[in-house]
C-alpha cells in the first residue's frame, strides 16, 4: 500500500515547483537554519566528514555548498591503467549491460529508448546502438560531483526538459522509460574509445545540475537546446580521466554509453554494486 501511495504521488506531485522550493531552502545562509539542516542530514545519512576537505560542518555558506562538497585528493584516487574507464560518481550500479535494439535496461520489466535519453536525434544516438550503459545511482549520503570516465574532449551538451520522478529503485521498477522521461543533461565526448556520453539525470528535490564548463544549466528551459563545442571557432574543452564534470545539488543518476565492442564491463560488478569516484567501472577492448 506504501509503494502505491509513493508511485502514485510521483506522478501527481508538482516535480518542478517542489524541486525549486527545496532548493531555494537549500540556498539559505541563515546560520542556525542551514547549520542545523546539515547537523540533521550528517546524522541522519551517516556522512563522512573526514574525506571532506572542509571537515566543519557550520563552514559552508548554506546545504548545497555543504551537499557538493569537495573531497580531499586523496579521498578517491584515480585507477591510472591507460586502459581502465573509471565510475564516474559515488554510488551503486543500478543497471549496466549492453544496449539492445535501441533500448537500455531499466529494471525489471522496463526499458527505455536510447534515441529518447539523447534527446530524439538518430544522428546523436547512432555511434551508441549496439554499445555499452552503465547506469549509477547517487543516494543522498553520496559525493555529488560527477567526474571524467575517461579522457575525452567535448563536442556537444544537450539540454532536455522533462519531468522529475524519484529515480530510486522503487520507481525504477514502476514508473516506464524513467530516465528518458526526466529533465537531464547529456554531455558527448570524443575519446579514444570513440564517442562516449555522460548523462546527468535530474530528478525530485534536484535543485539543479552544473557542469565546469557552462555552470548552472537547469532550473529547467522551455524546451530543448543544444550546444556545440566541437567548431573550430572554440577552443576545444578537454578534459583527463577523472576530472570533475559536474555535479548534483541534490542526488541523481549519471549514465555511461560507449559504442559497440569499445568497453567490456568488470565483471565484479552487478546491480547494487556500490561504487567509488576513480575505481575501474569497465575495461577498453
């Protein structure tokens, strides 16, 4: 009954206005207010404060300075193997695999459209058919900075308006095409390996999603934009395995796709498998 009550208030519940609420609260310097808010979510998430490398808590301008907190240098090193693709964020693996038909796994009994996560362009999703995904979940106690999977220079940021379900395992498993459904980010890369995407998926309570090289992109536009970094007006944006790529105010998803016979998964890791900033996610082929 719990279950039905939770999937049914995503879909009634206004996503946006909600979400911008929660993030102007969380933009809020008053010292008790945002002092005890942090207080309140370091007991209540268990969060490691000594990775930090802003250990005191009441140092940080408000929540989200707190929630996208840097981590010492050391706190996650980077697997430096040239043939290594590194996890992008903290968290677990939701799902990972190989992209079939156009469609990534979701959960059981869902799927959704490759072409739809990429915003609806064929040109855009081709080199990934056939390809790789791995998808990683950040709770709220994780690290909320994406960083590089491998060296990659950027060629094109795609912004794609959309709703903003909870993107837990609950409605992984309820709520159909879930991560082609909510506003994201998508972000394409040449590598060595060929094109290789991160996706940043917003969802509930997001406040908005950041990358190092545009900033604030959501709150969310009216429609669909794309940005293309790839003229040779621009001075190419490149950026080394295991640099930061963005980040969360509050937590999400971020999605890896590869192209056909470019990356092989570790085998070690499976749904549920927790996950680190810089440890092996998949192999070059």
């Amino acid at each position: 009954m719990k279950q039905r009550l939770f999937i049914f208030m995503q879909y009634v519940l206004p996503h946006h206005t909600l979400s911008r609420l929660i993030g102007c609260l969380a933009e809020c310097q008053t010292p008790w207010f945002k002092n005890r808010l942090i207080a309140w979510f370091i007991k209540r998430y268990h969060v490691d404060m000594s990775e930090a490398q802003l250990e005191d808590p009441s140092a940080y301008r408000h929540f989200n300075d707190f929630f996208t907190r840097a981590l010492k240098a050391d706190a996650r090193p980077i697997d430096d193997n040239a043939k290594v693709v590194v996890s992008p964020a903290d968290g677990a693996i939701s799902q990972l695999g190989t992209i079939e038909h156009g469609r990534i796994f979701q959960a059981k009994g869902h799927s959704f459209s490759l072409l739809e996560l990429l915003g609806g362009d064929a040109d855009r999703a081709a080199p990934f058919m056939g390809g790789s995904f791995s998808t990683v979940y950040l709770s709220p106690k994780d690290y909320h900075r994406v960083h590089m999977p491998l060296t990659g220079i950027l060629r094109e940021m795609v912004y794609i308006p959309g709703r903003l379900f909870s993107v837990n395992t609950t409605t992984a498993e309820h709520v159909p095409e879930l991560f082609a459904r909510n506003e994201r980010v998508a972000c394409i890369f040449d590598t060595e390996q060929g094109p290789m995407a991160v996706v940043l998926v917003g969802a509930m309570i997001v406040a908005s999603i950041e990358t190092v090289w545009a900033g604030l992109i959501t709150p969310p536009l009216r429609n669909m934009r794309s940005y293309d970094y790839s003229q040779a007006a621009r001075q190419p944006i490149t950026l080394r395995k295991g640099a930061e790529l963005g980040r969360f105010k509050l937590g999400s998803t971020a999605i890896v796709l590869f192209g056909a016979n470019h990356v092989v998964w570790d085998s070690s890791l499976q749904a549920a498998s927790a996950v680190k900033v810089g440890q092996c996610l998949a192999v070059e082929v």
